[in-house]
C-alpha cells in the first residue's frame, strides 16, 4: 500500500506571506509523494464539535470517525517481522517482571509499566540509528530496551544499584545512556520535550554551521496526551517549525492523563490536529499495530532526516496496567479495558507473522524462551549487583568534583575536620 494512504494527514493551511506571493511548501506532498488528504478534515471546526459531543464514556477509538478501511498491513520481510516481534516480547516480559520485583520490595518510588504500548516504542525506535536521540518519559524502561540499552543495565538501575546504566542514582524514571543515544526518562509531563528540540537543533548546528555534512542525526520525542495540553509542547512545536529541525514528536495518546481522561482534558481530543497550526505535518496511526506505526515512523524520521523539518505523529494506544504499580486501575472503564486487551500489538504481529508464513509457532516461541532467559538473567545480575557507595551522592551534583567548593585557604571546604561535624560522614 502507499504510504500513509491509510491514516489521517492534515497539511498545514497555506498562510499568505506579505513579503511574497508564494505559498508554503506542504510537507508530506513533494511530487514523489504516495500521501492521500483527506479533504473533508480540512475544517477543524466541524470535527473538534461533534467529538466533545461525544459521551465521556465512548470508546477512545471512536475519536476519528472515518478510521475504518484502513486497508491491509504493510509487507514485510521475514528477518524484520522477527526482530519487531523479539522486541516487542522483550518490552512485554521486562515489565511484567517489574511488577513481580517492586511487589517483592525490590524497587522503590513510582514503578510505570509499558505493557499494551510496545508497538509504538518498537515501530520507532527500531527505525533509528545508534547515533539518533530518543527522550521519553517516566514510562521509558521498554524505550530504553528497544534502543539497545542492555536489559541488565535497566533492571540493575532499577533495583538501584551501582551498575545500572545511571549508576543507580536515576532509578525507574530517569533511565539515561549517552551511548546508545537515549536522553532520559523524565519525571515531569513535558519535560523531555525542549531536551528533545535541544537534542535536534544540535544536529542541524552540527551539520549547518559545523559543517559536518554527513551529520543527518534525527531525535524522537516520545510524551503522552496529558502533555499536550502543556505549554512546553506548543513551544517547542513552533521552535521545531520554525527552524525546521528534524525530529519527530510522538504523542503515545493511551486514552488517560493518571485517572484524567483524554476526553475530558483537552478542547479537541484530536492531538494530530495541532501539527498543521505550527505548519508541520500531522498524523494520527493506530497505535495498537505495530506495522502501521513503523510505516509512519518511517516517513516520518526518513523526512527528518532528509532536513524537511518536524513531524508529529500521535499513537492512539493503552496501557493494560494503572498508571503506576501504586494505581489499582479503578477509575478505567472495564468494558474499554477489555476492548484494547483484545487488540494486543504482540498478539495482532504474532497473528500476522504466521499467517503470512514469516515463521513457525515453534520459531516464534523459541525467541520467548530466549526471552525468558534474558530477563532472567537482568534480573540474577541486578540482585547480586553491589549498592552505589555512599560517596557517590555528592557525584553530579556540584561543578565542584568534590561538592562543596574552596575556602578562603584555597583549600577543599569538605577536606576540613570541623565541615561534617553534627553530620552523617559522607
């Protein structure tokens, strides 16, 4: 199927310029382009009245009402529907041995679980290079994985220990490795967002100013939809715009703000809509197929890094847990509940791999197995990993390496006999 043919694309209205008489180019339409428009979502008005009509208990989904026909899953190779499937099997089993580990006090503090969402972590982020950027959110333990942060490094972080990828000291929502380009987890709802455009000017500086002409680095901004009700996202989607810097924004729209639903927080619950205002492409895929997401992502990061400029794609998912493993999950209706748990993205990839004899039952279980043993193994490493020294509180904390700065001797303050008097030694 062409590209994008299946989902909704609003282009951004044509804005006339006083200085000339052209009109912006149209991301997504160059004459090379398989994009179909869908004319009748050109007016925001009339679509954004009758869905706040809608009851608050209708099912998400029916959001857009055209979302039908949406025609058949895109082609893919063998050795590709393998790799999809082994990564998203490695999100799903990581976090379900999370919540086996925190109700067992091996974690502590706030625990979010990415169950029901792999497809929109796995259709991005395998798309990119090593060098690309991710930022995520306090959801990021399967976004870390997916961008090849080992899992014993992510779950001995999470047990808090010194050999986890942030040495211990990031815990469950501040997962960071500059190595394998991911920016962070970020506790607050929008934070990672300027990370993210900070993370995407740097590239075109590189390449534009720098001239590092072969620099064509793309980062991807993963959020959820109660951030984008937040003026960090309208900020930086207008930065993003306006210097056409390549990154994609991805909007894991799971239906629920903690226990706010998306229908009752925002004036139009259509978050794609908010791409063409900034004069970017927006784009809205079902986040429950990891297929269709991974033929957006890669128009969109493809896009990004030719220099054409920013994307936002929102992923209309759920999480199939609370929204922490503090949250009994009472608040969600359980008819939606059970309409998304039918839907699963690894059962729907698994249906379509072997129906289209991409592999066997016992292939597929084979890599479950291994799986298995891979989590297993994180989770023996973790708990036999050594606790961060007491030392290493003052690390990062300070410009000065030692903490507390020089005194009038010129000597370390900390080095003074009398500093930690009344004070636990550090």
């Amino acid at each position: 199927m062409a590209a994008f043919s299946a989902f909704k694309l609003l282009p951004p209205h044509p804005i006339p310029i006083r200085s000339t008489s052209s009109k912006p180019s149209i991301p997504f339409l160059s004459s090379s382009s398989h994009l179909s428009i869908h004319p009748s979502k050109t007016s925001i008005s009339s679509s954004s009245s009758s869905s706040r009509l809608r009851p608050l208990h209708a099912a998400p989904s029916d959001l857009l009402a055209d979302k039908t026909n949406l025609g058949p899953a895109p082609v893919i190779s063998r050795d590709v529907a393998l790799e999809l499937y082994e990564d998203m099997v490695l999100g799903r089993s990581f976090e379900d041995m999370c919540a086996q580990m925190y109700y067992k006090g091996k974690m502590f503090g706030f625990v979010h679980l990415y169950n029901g969402q792999e497809a929109v972590s796995t259709g991005f982020i395998k798309l990119l290079k090593k060098a690309d950027s991710v930022v995520s959110t306090y959801r990021d333990h399967v976004h870390a994985l997916s961008k090849g942060v080992p899992a014993r490094a992510v779950m001995a972080e999470l047990f808090g220990k010194a050999t986890g990828c942030c040495r211990g000291q990031g815990g469950s929502m501040h997962i960071f490795s500059a190595e394998h380009g991911l920016l962070g987890g970020f506790a607050f709802i929008g934070e990672g967002i300027p990370v993210a455009t900070g993370a995407a000017f740097t590239s075109k500086y590189r390449r534009e100013v720098l001239k590092e002409s072969d620099c064509d680095l793309v980062t991807v901004a993963f959020f959820g939809d109660g951030t984008c009700n937040n003026g960090q996202f309208f900020e930086c989607l207008n930065m993003a715009a306006l210097w056409k810097l390549p990154i994609v924004f991805v909007v894991e729209n799971n239906l629920w703000a903690i226990g706010m639903s998306h229908l009752r927080a925002t004036s139009d619950p259509e978050i794609w809509k908010k791409g063409p205002a900034f004069g970017m492409p927006g784009v809205h895929v079902d986040g429950m197929d990891v297929l269709k997401v991974r033929e957006v992502a890669k128009e969109a990061i493809e896009r990004a890094r030719r220099g054409e400029g920013p994307s936002l794609v929102e992923c209309e998912t759920y999480r199939f847990r609370g929204h922490s493993l503090a949250d009994p999950d009472e608040l969600r209706n359980r008819d939606e509940k059970a309409h998304y748990a039918s839907r699963d993205p690894i059962l729907a990839l698994k249906k379509y791999i072997l129906e289209h004899n991409l592999a066997t039952e016992s292939e597929l279980k084979a890599i479950e197995m291994k799986i298995d043993d891979v989590i297993e193994d994180a989770v023996e490493f973790a708990d036999s990993s050594p606790l961060p020294p007491r030392s290493q509180l003052l690390e990062n904390v300070f410009a000065d390496p030692k903490g507390f700065g020089l005194g009038p001797d010129g000597k370390y303050r900390c080095e003074d006999p009398k500093f930690t008097q009344g004070t636990a030694q550090v």
